[in-house]
C-alpha cells in the first residue's frame, strides 16, 4: 500500500528497515536527488534525441545513488568510478561544442531554464550528501557523481541555448 500512514508521526523507513525523522539526512538527501530526477523528467520534454537520452540514463543512476543514500546499498549496483568517467566525458564532449569565456545568466531559453533549474538542484543534493558524509560513511564515488551532474546539467543547457547565450559581467 502506498499510504502506510507510519508517515504521520514524522517518521518513515530507510531501505535498510531502519526508521528515521523525515528531517534526517539520509532522506534530505534521497529526496533532493527524488525532487532532482523529477525535474530531469520535466526537461526531457524539451530536450532533442540525445540529450533526452542523457537525462534518462542520468535518471536510471539517480534511482541508484537514493537507493544507496536510503541505506538500500545491497539492492542495488552502487555508482562507480566508471560511472563518474563516463559522466565526465560526455561534459568535455559538450565542451567542444560551447565557446564559454563569461558568467552567464541563466534564462536564454526555455530548454536551458529548466536545465539550470536542474543543475541547482543536483548542487543542493550535493550539500545534502557533503552533510551527510560528516556524519555518516558516504563514498566518494557516490559524491563525485553528483558533482558532475552539475556540470553537465550546465553545460547542456549552454549547448540547448549556445545561440541565445546571455553573457553576464560584473565590470561596469
């Protein structure tokens, strides 16, 4: 059943069986990856082919990385170094093709909104996981991930929007 109604005292369960406080860190963190892969959903609507491949698989990994951020490590194949590579590639494969040489301000498009929208998300969820790792075991793998979420979030949403770029100074 989906309403449990345990929920209703402020508590629920890890995958682990282990009941915390929803406030607890381990589910500040799963949910902002949660609230992250919702949104990713979202913007594959106005994403081309490929990049709308990207964010599927990249939505696949994030079931992994809350899995594992619930204490679900054993039901899952936990995110590797490979899986950060992989990630990273596709960041300089998309860095080729954008021409970054100032801040930008984010809004140029509506396709590149959302994807900043995202990629504030991921950093969020990356805090909550940096929080986290303070207190509990979170491997390193687990967090490099998530940061390269970030930049990639970024820089396809230069690509989606590359003729529409914003560029933002601070020199007057």
């Amino acid at each position: 059943m989906i309403s449990t109604k345990q929920g209703d005292n402020g508590k629920t369960k890890l995958a682990n069986n282990e009941t915390v406080y929803k406030d607890d860190l381990h589910v500040e963190a799963y949910g902002t990856v949660d609230e992250l892969n919702s949104y990713l959903g979202y913007a594959k609507h106005f994403l081309n082919k490929k990049e709308k491949e990207i964010i599927e698989d990249i939505q696949k990994d994030l079931f992994r990385v809350a899995t594992e951020l619930a204490k679900g490590e054993k039901f899952i194949n936990l995110i590797s170094k490979e899986d950060e590579e992989k990630i990273t590639k596709l960041v300089e494969e998309y860095e080729k093709n954008v021409n970054l040489n100032s801040f930008v301000i984010p809004g140029a498009t509506k396709e590149s909104s959302i994807l900043d929208i995202c990629r504030t998300i991921a950093r969020r969820a990356e805090r909550r996981i940096v929080s986290l790792s303070k207190s509990e075991n979170v491997r390193k793998e687990l967090i490099a991930y998530i940061n390269r979420i970030s930049d990639l979030l970024y820089i396809i949403a230069r690509y989606v929007e590359k003729d529409n770029i914003m560029p933002y100074s601070a020199h007057k």
